[in-house]
C-alpha cells in the first residue's frame, strides 16, 4: 500500500543517510577490509544515529505541535 | 479529468493529498534536522552510549534552528514594515 | 498564479539557505534560548546573505547574457 | 491508458520501465561514491598523476562503503532477531 | 492530448514550457553559487557591514567558476580533437 | 532517442560534479581572471576526476555483479 511505500522510503532514507554518516566517521582511511574496531565503531554509530533520530523526531514533533508553527516556516 | 468525481470526493481527494504531502515535508525536516545537528553535536568517537552533553545538544539544536527561522521571519518583516513607513 | 508560486518557491528557498548558514555560522553550541549575540548575529547574517545573493545574481545574469553562454555548461 | 496495450506488451513496458530505473539508480549510485571518495582520498593537490595511494583508497572506499552497508542491514536483523527471541 | 491543440498553440506551449525550464535553472544556479560563494568567501562573523574584500570575493568567485566551466569543456573538445587526429 | 538523453544527462552530471570538485580544490581564492597555475590544476584535476570515476564505476559494477547485492542496499 501508499502508507507501506512511504514507511520504507523513510527507513531507507535513514539508512542511507546513517551508512554515509557513519563511514565518515569510522572508516577513515579505507583499507583491504573492515578492521575490528572499525566494526565496532559502525555497530555504536548506528545506535547512536537511531537515537538521534528518535531525540529529534520527538523534539520537533513536540514544538511543530506546540507552537502550531507552519511546516513551511520551520 | 476532475469531472469524472463528484465535489465532495475531490474535496476528499484534495485534503488526502494535502495532509501527505505535509507529513512527506514533516519526514524530510526530520531526516534533515538529525543530519545536521549529528553533525554539529556529534563530535566524539561513537561508543556505546552519547558523550556527556550530546543529547541536550541535539534537542537544543532542533529547538534553536526552530527559535532561528522564527527569528528570521520576524526580522524580514519587520524590515517590511519599516520600508512601508518610511515612504 | 504559476509565476507567483514561482517567486513564493524562490524565496522560500532562499530563506532556507539563508536559516542554515546563518545558523551555522552564528549558533555554534545550541544551548537553552538564543542569546543576544546569537540573535545579533543573525540579523547581520541575514542581511548579509540577501547582499550576497543579490551580487551573486547580478554577477552571473550580466554574464550569462555577455556571452550568451548555454544555462546547461553555467 | 493501460486498455490501450495487451498484457505482453504491458509486461514488456514494466520490465523497460524497471531496468532503466535500476539503471539510474546505479549511475546516481556511481556519481555519489566518486564524490564521497573523491573527497576522502584525494588529498594532496591535483597533479599530472595519483599521489601515492590514492588510487587504491578509491578502490578501497567503494568496497568498504559496500561492506559498511551490508555490515549495517545485519546489524538491524540481528537486533530485531534478539528482540523477537526475548518476547 | 496533443491533437487538442492546433500547430500555432501547441508551438507556443512548448516555448512557454522551455522559457520557464531557463528560468528554473537560472534561479537554481544563482541559490547554488551563492551557498557555494558564500562558503568560500565569508570567513569573518557577521557583523554591519561585510569585511574587506569580501564583497569582490563573491563577484569574482562567481566569474572564475563560470570561467572555469567554459575552460573544462575547452580541455574536453582538445583532448578529443586530439584524440581524432591520431587514429 | 530516450538512451542518448540518459548518457547525456550522465555526462552534464559527471562536468557539473568535476567542476564544483576542481574549482573548489583549485580556485582558492577567486581573483580578477584564471592564472596560469590554477589553470594547469584545473587540467590536471579534469583528468584525475575522470579516472577516479573510472575507477569507482568498474569497482562497484564488479561488487554489485560479484555479489548480486540489490542496489537498494548498496
């Protein structure tokens, strides 16, 4: 269905935005393979982005909500 | 085209259109916001939790960024009204 | 009208630009409320870069009809 | 419209329309990387050859971008995977 | 669709739709070069007035980019043309 | 036809990236005409931005193919 579509478009986008932010910061000289600790930088930056997203969903939410701020202005 | 749906259909129609298209710009600021305020708040190796301060950073950001483009549009119209009095 | 929605889109976009450089540039550690010197900031920023899009534009419309250079290779 | 074809010639239409689109999104694909690269291993100033390793840090970045994406789709499953087991 | 319109409306339609697709990409390209001049030429805090040199930065940058657009096509017809003349 | 329009679009695409990459990395400081040296790095950036999406392009058309990884993935 439409809601479906939009629902994997979104996590996709987060996805994608996530592996591009994550790569700057954990794999900065890309060598013949993923090392260990490059792994385990990748597997925190995922969390974290998720939380981040979920921290800025929330308080954006809540403020649009509040202040009833036209989504153009914000 | 438009004649084929009686008005309260496409009164329907339109308002359908209209709430998705708000909830699609809604889900674009957010994936925006995160993005740009990773960028400004995260500044330390990711490790398993957020480095002291991270979090309230990202919150005041998404907050700060709202305060600035309210504050924008303040300041252009105020520079309107003070054009229309001055003529 | 068509040419009225083109100019609202314009400066739409223009004050989305505007917002997030200015916010770059002038809001640095988000704390609890913007500051005075961040408001300040701002205003100067604001007028700043409508200066600068005003030269930007001038600049590049009196080439591109100078030299009648194709949109597609500008 | 779509009454105005046969069904082969519908199918025959869906399969161009879908292999252009897998085709364009691999061409965005190729441009995005080559910026992102671009930008990460190329570093000293341009000169009439590649500094020292900088072509294999292209190639490397491509493959490991690659093995970041895969890494991180396993890393969602997994967790979902954990999540579903503890219910 | 199109056999609704005679000659004359349709040619006219079709200038409209091209005068506008210019416009749409004059406008696209003076946003872009003033974020991209912007970065490269306001380096102090925004203050009243620019600072020095700051206002022939943005004129000049946006020149030497159209300058260096005109010269990378340049390179492209030689090295072609070259590329002709030794088969 | 539709085919030459693609590689068109492709190759406007490909000149509108290497021209931002080149000017940013050559014309640091935007003055009254090219010099000489920002002209030589800009021939040289040309040629190396080319062979580094060589590079790209026959690196992850092999990973994609190698691997079958669905482009949405990837």
């Amino acid at each position: 269905t439409y809601r479906q579509e939009m629902a994997l478009t979104n996590a996709q986008e987060l996805m994608n935005k996530c592996n591009e932010k994550c790569f700057a910061k954990c794999v900065t000289k890309p060598g013949g393979s993923l090392s260990g600790s490059e792994q385990s930088c990748l597997s925190n930056c995922l969390q974290r982005y998720m939380e981040a997203f979920n921290i800025v969903s929330k308080t954006y939410i809540a403020r649009v909500q509040k202040e009833r701020i036209s989504p153009e202005l914000a | 085209m438009a004649d084929q749906f009686d008005e309260a259909t496409r009164k329907e129609l339109a308002n359908f259109v209209q709430a998705e298209q708000a909830q699609a710009h809604l889900t674009a600021q957010i994936h925006s916001l995160t993005s740009m305020c990773w960028d400004k708040c995260i500044t330390s190796n990711p490790s398993s939790r957020f480095a002291r301060g991270e979090e309230s950073c990202l919150a005041n950001c998404v907050e700060r960024f709202l305060d600035t483009s309210l504050y924008m549009v303040k300041q252009i119209q105020e520079q309107r009204d003070r054009a229309q009095l001055s003529r």
